[in-house]
C-alpha cells in the first residue's frame, strides 16, 4: 500500500496520559497535514509541514499539543495530559507541491478514546 | 478569516435521482475546490475537483460547478446508486500551501 498510512488506528487512553501518532505521508509528498475530525463534523485544521518545516499551527491547538516532522518524512504528533475534549479522530493527509500540489491524500487516521 | 457553508446537512433521495450538494465561501487564497467522500469509519476520498479556470467539470455521474463572482460551488451527483450513500465534503483552500477549510458535510442516503 503505499497511500498515507497511520499508527495505530485506535487509542484508548485514561485522562491525563501522554499519547503519540504517527503519520507516513505518500513517499514522494513533501507536504503534511495534521487535521481533527469529531462526529458529525468536517475536518479541522491542526498544523502542517513543508518537508521537516512546520508553517502554521492552529490557533485552537492548546500548548499541550505537539507535531514534528523531523527529517520530512513521516510525522508525529502528542497530545500531552489528555482530556476527554480530545477524544476524536485524527487524521494526516499529504500533498506535494508539484503538478497538482493542492490534492490531499488522507491516512486512515487514528480514533482517540479518553476516558 | 475563511468561512466553507455547505448544504444541505442531510439529503434523501430516491435510487436513480440527482442529488445537489452545494458550499459558499467567503474568501479564497487559491483556485483549487475539491470534493471529498467519507464512508463510515473510513478516510475521506477524493472524488472530484476543480480549479476556477473552468467553470464545470465532470467525471461520469459526478459533476462540479464553480461560480467564483458569487463564491460558490456544487457539487451534482445524477443516477444515484445505494453506494453513493456517505458523507459528502467540500473545501476551499484559505492560502497557497494547502491549507483548506472543510464544510461540515452533508450525510447522502439513496434508498433502493
């Protein structure tokens, strides 16, 4: 398979337990978006890369949220004294600033339980 | 900053009837408008595009319109089948590197 993969695919966690995900974007992608789903709702905007650059973090993004894309390849992000308010899916997406740059391709995300 | 309306929320149709889905938007940074689908518990899939060169674009039973003096685009599914039933998104790009913002979705049901 070689789309956007991510791990793992579910988490169930206990509040304020530190959590981490990882994110593979498509091989040749040098771009990477880190959005949040909740039920019911379009994806929302968290951050995103250029290779290992990260260019904007949402502004509804608290402190304890953290993504890193240290050599522009894969991604992670934390999430740091989880609140039952994160419970969500987060999903990764990946573009490339060639050819048709804006096209995202989506992971399956990981759907976060906390309890 | 960016504002992505889309209606309707939910929409019924009949097997075999169009289905309309369409968003407004209040500002873009970009000329790409695409469309998504999300089955249940899967990742959205890209099913259509368009960029604001052309006005419409068509891939089989799917259809995009874009109207970029009134910012707004549709999305128009004809011959509706059971499987077109999912959660429908579009989005609209707020600057140059991809950063889009979502409509809320609209839940299709094409009952047989």
């Amino acid at each position: 398979d070689t789309g956007v993969s991510q791990d793992p695919r579910h988490k169930i966690t206990k509040r304020g337990q530190n959590v981490t995900f990882r994110c593979d974007p498509i091989s040749e992608h040098n771009r990477l978006y880190w959005y949040r789903q909740t039920l019911g709702q379009g994806p929302e905007f968290l951050t995103y890369f250029q290779n290992e650059a990260q260019l904007e973090k949402s502004r509804l993004l608290s402190d304890r949220f953290s993504a890193e894309r240290p050599k522009g390849s894969f991604s992670t992000l934390e999430i740091q004294r989880t609140e039952q308010g994160d419970s969500a899916m987060y999903l990764c997406a990946s573009s490339s600033d060639r050819g048709h740059q804006e096209t995202q391709y989506f992971g399956p995300g990981t759907r976060l339980l906390v309890l | 900053g960016e504002n992505v309306e889309q209606h309707p929320s939910t929409l019924s149709v009949q097997e075999g009837d169009s289905a309309v889905i369409k968003c407004t938007y209040s500002d873009s940074a970009s000329n790409y408008f695409p469309w998504y689908k999300q089955e249940l518990g899967k990742r959205p899939q890209l099913i259509i595009d368009i960029r604001s060169n052309v006005g419409e674009k068509k891939d089989q039973r799917i259809a995009v319109t874009l109207n970029k003096t009134a910012k707004h685009f549709s999305l128009h599914i004809t011959e509706t089948q059971p499987e077109d039933s999912a959660v429908y998104f579009c989005a609209a790009p707020i600057d140059s590197w991809g950063k889009f913002q979502f409509g809320a979705g609209t839940q299709v049901v094409v009952t047989p």
